[in-house]
C-alpha cells in the first residue's frame, strides 16, 4: 500500500509541476465546475489528505468492501 501511495504521488506531483498546468490555471478543466487550478489543488490535497483518512476509525454505517 505504501508503495502504491508513493508512486501515485509522485505522479500527482509530477503532474503538478507541469508548465501547461500552471498556463492553463484560469481556464475550464474537464470536470466541469472546476477550473485547472481547481483541479490541481484538489488532487494536490489528496496527496496531503490521504493519511488522515487511512489513519481514522471507519463510522459504523460504512460497509468495508474487498476485492
């Protein structure tokens, strides 16, 4: 899983660094309601955001499902 989460990170980073991103910031993104930027900081917090969502309890509501 580690693993996994650092080269998905490393991705998101590499994605992030790219000039057309940063030409692009203003402009619409493919999903709709959000600009590049927008976009860009979503994924940017995943990267961020993803600890604290592994590290927290599970409510009880949620069905956990495997594959």
């Amino acid at each position: 899983m580690r693993a996994a989460y650092l080269e998905a990170a490393a991705i998101a980073a590499g994605l992030l660094r790219d000039p057309a991103v940063a030409r692009r910031w203003t402009r619409p993104s493919a999903l709709e309601g959000f600009t590049v930027g927008g976009l860009a900081a979503h994924l940017g917090a995943q990267v961020v955001n993803v600890t604290a969502v592994l590290a927290a309890d599970l409510p009880a509501e949620v069905r956990v499902l495997t594959l």
